[in-house]
C-alpha cells in the first residue's frame, strides 16, 4: 500500500449527496404507517419533512468525517484502552473511503469486507457523515452559531440523570437518539442557546432500507421532550457505494429555544456544579400514540407527496425492527421529560459535558473531570466506578505533545505512534487549541464556549513539521484538532 497517497487522500476534498425532498419525506411517513400496524409504537413519531434550505451537494474531505467521528464517539469511559480506543475510527476507516467523478465514495477495501463487519462500518461511518452533514444544515440556518455534539446517551445515562439509569436496557436504548447539538449565539453582551436533536443512520444496501432507517429515526427522536414538547430533529441515513456517498436528510419540527439570557448569567448558570436529578420517564399507551397520529400536520391529513410514495419500501433488516419482543408492541417508548424550570439546569449538563469530551479527545481525562459529575468522579456515596483517571491513560507509543498548524494554531493533545510494514511510522495527533485548553483548566467553559468557534475559522491548513512526509489535519467547531501524518522511522 502507497501510505504516502493514502495520508494525502485524506486531505482531498470530495462532493456528497444530499438529498431532502417532499417525496423522501412521504416514503418515510409511508414505511412508518406501514410498520404500525404490526407495532403501534410506530404511531408515536414526528411527521418527516424535508429540510428548509438548500443544500444539494455539500463539500467535506474524509479527515472531516473521521475527526467528526472520533469525536463523537469519545465515550466516558473509565478502562485502561480508552485513550487508545478513541484512535479506532482514525486508524480503522482511513482507507473507507476515496474518490469517484469528483464524488466522495466508499473505496473497495470497504466494500471487501464481510457482513459483520459492514454492519459495525456502516454504523460509524454514517456517524461521521450523519454528523457533517447536520452541521452543514445547522450552519446554514445558523451562520453565526456555534454548536456542540455531546451523545445522548453519555448526558442521560452515563450516571448523569439518575431517573434514566433504570431504562438504559437494549430497548430504551434502541429507541433514544443519538446526540444532542447544542448551540450558542453571543452579541451585545447577551447569549442565546438552542438544541437540536440528532438520529445518525448508514447503511450500504443499494435498497431502500434508509427509508427504513428513517421510519425508525422518526420514533427515537420523539423521546426526548424539553417543556410540553419535542425540540426540533435532525434525521440522517448515509448511504455508502462504491459510486458515491448519498446522505438522506429530514428535518421534522420542534421548539428550538433551550435558554437566552445575560453573558453574565449564562456564565453563572454554566460554572455550576452538574448535579444529578431524577426525570420523568413515562411510557404512551395506545390512545397517546392514536392522538400523536394526529399530529403528523396541522389536519391530521397524509403530507403532500403521498400519492408518490408508491415505491416498494417493505422492510428486510430485522436490525432496524423497533419492538425486540411481543410484548412491547402495544407500549410506547419510553419518553423523558426535561420541564421548562430544568431548561438551566439541562444548558449547564450538556454545556459540560461537551468540555469533557473535548477534553477526552485531546487525552487530558484529568481536566475533563472537572466537569464530571458526582457519579462520573465515582465518589464513595455512589454507586458507579471513576469514569476519568488522573493522568492520561496510555501506552509506551503515546506521548503528551504540542503541535502546530497553519493560522499560527497551536494544539495541545496527545501523539500516539505505529510502526508500518516499509519502515516509516503513522503518527496520529489528538489536541485542543492551547488557548481553549488554559481557558478550561481555568473553569472559564463560557469563554471557551464563546471562542472555540473562531478557531476553525482561523485554520488554513497543515503546518508540515521537520521531517513530515505527508499529513493531512482536521479542525473541529470545538477546538479540537486532528492531525494524521506520516513520518521517516526512527
């Protein structure tokens, strides 16, 4: 293998589809009144519509996603492999993917891979393109936002919302979304926030089973309600083939707001220790899930586009089957309820938990901790191991670093090193921007929330080291920095 094209590649721009339309919209409302009549859970979904602007191709390198997913899935998770762990997206899925008429597409190293194994690949790779493509939508919406992905499950269940602990069984899980994005706006000493939901499909069926995905996605991200109702949803299916890269994007509505108030105020809510509550959780029976199915439009009326959805949509992957036992298809799932006076409270979970992670990802478990609640610190009045160490959990190959790209933006973070079969060595930098970094260890996370957006804005390209054969670098909306090079032995 030419590991010198391979890092090159990495760094190349390529389009991918985007395909948001009234009649995508209508196939999935179709698949999802088709499954409720075995399983009236299907009853209880947000109605599907296409997103509200414009989009048709959008523009990304396969750094971007893989730094997006290594991101994302930079789990709060105490074990002696977890650093190194959070390199398995780097490493795995640096040859997935490659170039096809100017197309992102999925290479043929991907495709050659056995059932299992595309099943576990198209999951983490339509994380990553799931996730770059919600920014895309997010960032037209919202050019002057910056927002932050933490996983849904790492906020409610990782000992965080206590409440939500006694559901985190395969089902409940099954059935909650992915992420939450959570967004800040600062002007005129005055700071807005807002939340989107996200549900992350990928697949490489060259059927319609993304429609599936979507029915499902339809259903996950209803469970999550901020006052009397759902926040807004971002739903996304990546379609992975060897021609090119197609991401299926819905966008069904919801109240957007979660806080506005003063710089000062929002700083003051935030520093705040998180504390663990115990939320509502309830289960719809059958006459909530009839009522929901009202709510599809304004008249209770099938959308527009109905009477083209008559493509063959019928399910054959038992894998995106919600219910897993005869027993719950007559319940609904499982709903948790976040009340309006919890609004700040929930800003300063999320908001926190987004530092940690940050944090993770640059391998400082230690600072991370400090946005860690009680149950994540394992503290001896409960019941949960530490999920963060002191110091950097690692191996001999890893090393504290600081590394430089080009804007004059220095990252600190961590290098790991490998040995490759011609003698040269794969290096893979993880960092945060140094001033990010002094202002978290300072317990300045609103100025860190305020700044980290420019960073990106800021990053031109790849600084090249001494020695640097080849590397391609990646930089995040939250001041996170990826960098994958290729370097001489020794």
């Amino acid at each position: 293998m030419d590991f010198r094209a391979l890092i090159g590649e990495l760094g190349r721009d390529g389009g991918v589809a985007i395909e948001s339309t009234d009649l995508l919209a209508a196939q999935v409302h179709k698949m999802g009144g088709e499954k409720s009549k075995a399983a009236p859970i299907y009853n209880y979904r947000k109605r599907p519509r296409p997103v509200s602007v414009p989009l048709g191709r959008i523009t990304t390198s396969p750094a971007e996603v893989l730094h997006e997913l290594g991101g994302a899935t930079t789990f709060f998770v105490r074990s002696p492999f977890s650093d190194i762990a959070r390199n398995w997206a780097h490493v795995r899925y640096c040859s997935a993917l490659t170039w096809s008429d100017g197309w992102l597409a999925l290479s043929a190293e991907a495709e050659d891979v056995v059932y299992h194994h595309k099943v576990m690949q198209s999951e983490q790779l339509g994380i990553g393109f799931g996730l770059v493509a919600a920014r895309k939508v997010l960032q037209k919406l919202y050019p002057r936002w910056h927002f932050d992905v933490i996983d849904a499950d790492a906020a409610l269940v990782a000992g965080q919302v206590s409440g939500v602990r006694a559901t985190s069984g395969r089902r409940a899980g099954k059935q909650r979304p992915d992420y939450f994005l959570v967004g800040t706006h600062s002007m005129g000493g005055s700071v807005q926030s807002k939340i989107w939901v996200l549900e992350c499909k990928g697949t490489h069926a060259s059927g319609p089973y993304h429609i599936e995905q979507l029915a499902k996605a339809c259903v996950q991200v209803e469970t999550v309600e901020i006052g009397t109702a759902p926040p807004p949803a971002l739903m996304v299916a990546t379609k992975l083939a060897a021609n090119r890269i197609t991401t299926y994007v819905l966008d069904p509505p919801g109240e957007d707001e979660l806080w506005s108030g003063a710089e000062e105020e929002f700083d003051e809510v935030i520093n705040e220790s998180a504390t663990e509550v115990d939320l509502p959780i309830r289960t719809p029976d059958l006459d909530e899930m009839a009522a929901r199915r009202g709510t599809w439009n304004d008249h209770g009326e099938e959308p527009a586009g109905e009477e083209s959805a008559d493509e063959e949509v019928v399910s054959r992957d038992p894998e995106e089957a919600l219910p897993p036992s005869d027993d719950e298809l007559l319940e609904g799932p499982p709903v948790i309820s976040i009340s309006d006076g919890r609004r700040p409270w929930f800003l300063r979970l999320l908001t926190r938990s987004s530092a940690a992670s940050a944090l993770l990802y640059a391998g400082d478990p230690a600072t991370a901790a400090l946005y860690a609640t009680r149950r994540q610190q394992g503290l001896p009045d409960v019941d949960q191991m530490s999920l963060f160490g002191t110091d950097l959990d690692r191996g001999a190959d890893a090393v504290r670093t600081d590394f430089e790209l080009a804007g004059g933006l220095t990252f600190r973070g961590i290098r790991y090193s490998m040995s490759l079969p011609d003698g040269r060595r794969l290096v893979i930098d993880r960092g945060i921007e140094s001033g990010l970094d002094a202002l978290l260890r300072d317990g300045q996370l609103g100025r860190y929330l305020r700044a980290a957006g420019a960073v990106r804005g800021r990053w031109l390209g790849v600084q090249s080291g001494t020695g640097v054969l080849a590397d391609v670098s990646s930089v995040g909306s939250n001041g996170t920095a990826l960098r994958i090079s290729l370097l001489d032995g020794g």
